[in-house]
C-alpha cells in the first residue's frame, strides 16, 4: 500500500478508475451469463472459461479506452483534475455520463440478445431508419420507465464511487518518488496501458473474431463485449448495393437461385435483387452465424 501511494497521482487515480470499470463491466458480463445460461447447458467448461478470458481482455481493453480521454486532455491546465477542483467536477460529469452509456448500451444488448439471439452489432442501426417503429415496439415491450431510473442510480453510484475513492487519491500522498524513478514509473505505465489496449502478445491485437472458437453460439457471444463488437462490426456492415451491378447479374444468382423463367419477366425490384446477391450462404429458416472478416 505504501509502494502504491507513491505513483504519481494521476497513474494511482488511472488505476482505480480503471478497476472501477473493470468491476461494473464484469458484473455486467456476469448478468448476461445468467440470463441466457440456460440456452446452452451443453457448453463445456473449459470453453466457458477460455470466453470469460477472452471477454475480460475485451472489457479491459473498453476500460482503457474510456480512460484516455481524460489522461490525455488532462495536461491541458483548464482540464487537470490534479490540481482544479472544477476540472474534477467536469471529468465526474464525463465519468456519470460514460457509465449511463455503456450500462445502456449493454441494457440494448440484453433485450437485442434475448430477441434475436445474437450480440449487438452494426445491423442493429439498420433500426435508426424507421426511429418511430422502434421506439414504439421497445416502449411496449420493455419497461422503458423502470429501466431508465434503474440507468440513472447506477450511473450515480458509479460517479460517486469515482468521487469516493479516485478523487481521494488526490489529496492522499506518501513520499513521492524520486525524479527518475517517476521517468521509469511512466514508461512502464504507458508501455502496460498500450499492452492492454492491444491485447495479446502478438503482431496483431486481440480481435473479436477470435471468440468464435466454439461451436456453440451462447459461448461465442459470452466472449464479446457488445460496445467494442458494435463499433467494429461497423466497419464491415454492408453498404448500399450498386443497382447495374445488380442487373448485370441477376440472371446469374435467378438461376443459381431457381427462379422461375416467367416471373423473372415481371416488374424489376432492385431492392430485392440486392437482398438476394448479399446472400453468402445458409438455407431459409437457418441463421447463420456472424461471419468474422479476419
């Protein structure tokens, strides 16, 4: 504990922050395993385990992330919370703020998770298109009023428990280190902090493809962290289709497809046509599984 209060201040109130996260995302992480536990009582031990693994990195990674804002834009003096007491109170609005979202986001997960059995993702904004149609059918499906309040206390904990015990690292202090011994401090600190983010020991950083290690889709889907899933999907959610590729071959897919010869002659729906050359594999009625691009 002495070792401890002699880091610098702003790493001992990194590291708390970042434990804090840590510790409501992984109670998060623990709710969807009990809600949806029992959609895979056949999943092996050892491939439950190696998810949580793999989900822990994703969360700290998020925590990371979420940390930098402040570290960074810290140095700038108007927002140092180690020396303002007003850019801590801005920096505890950003936290109450961070924390509301990703409890929401998560919230959105379990009801996308429980309706169309997979974790959110980038098809999930396909819904912004008809906003009114959505609202609607989550107002009369969830209890919307309920679990605003519920996002609104956890929230304020987790800001007040920033401000209970992050905050207090600021005024607590033993001696401090010496002039290189605080150089060395920072190059470890930023070195752990870049490994994190990273995620292995590897060229190439953790990715979210790697939790389809199993077969089994509960498994799967309990090794993603659905903020980090939902960005990155993003990035490879299918654009707009091209509509003279399209016709160019169309009759192609129609015969892969076994369309008719006389309703090929009927009007031309391009919107259709697009639908079916996205279709990368799987039979009606089957879902397939989300296909990772690495």
């Amino acid at each position: 504990m002495k070792a401890f209060q002699r880091l610098p201040k702003r790493i001992r109130v990194a590291l708390v922050v970042i434990g804090l996260n840590m510790l409501m995302l992984t109670a998060l992480r623990v709710v969807f395993w009990a809600v949806f536990r029992s959609t895979a009582p056949e999943a092996a031990v050892s491939d439950l385990l190696w998810a949580w693994w793999l989900g822990f990195r994703f969360d700290l990674r998020l925590s990371l992330l979420a940390c930098l804002p402040v570290l960074v834009l810290s140095w700038i003096p108007g927002l140092n919370f180690v020396r303002s007491s007003t850019a801590r109170r801005i920096w505890l609005v950003y936290f109450f703020g961070l924390a509301g979202f990703l409890i929401l986001a998560h919230f959105v997960d379990l009801a996308h998770y429980g309706y169309l059995h997979d974790r959110l993702n980038a098809t999930a904004t396909d819904h912004i298109l008809a906003p009114m149609i959505a609202l609607q059918f989550i107002w009369q499906t969830y209890p919307v009023i309920p679990g605003l309040i519920v996002l609104f206390l956890l929230a304020f904990c987790y800001a007040w428990m920033v401000k209970r015990f992050a905050y207090r690292e600021l005024r607590e202090g033993g001696n401090p280190l010496p002039r290189w011994g605080k150089m060395v401090t920072v190059i470890v600190a930023l070195v752990l902090y870049g490994f994190g983010i990273h995620g292995k020991l590897s060229q190439y950083p953790l990715r979210w493809s790697e939790v389809y290690f199993s077969t089994n889709p509960f498994v799967s889907a309990l090794g993603l962290n659905p903020v980090l899933f939902l960005f990155d999907t993003l990035e490879y959610k299918a654009g707009s289709y091209d509509e003279e590729v399209v016709r160019k071959h169309y009759g192609m897919v129609a015969d892969l497809l076994g369309v008719d010869k006389a309703a090929r002659k009927t009007e031309y729906r391009p919107h259709t046509a697009g639908v079916i050359c996205r279709v990368q594999g799987g039979s009606p009625g089957k879902r397939s599984q989300p296909h990772a691009p690495f």
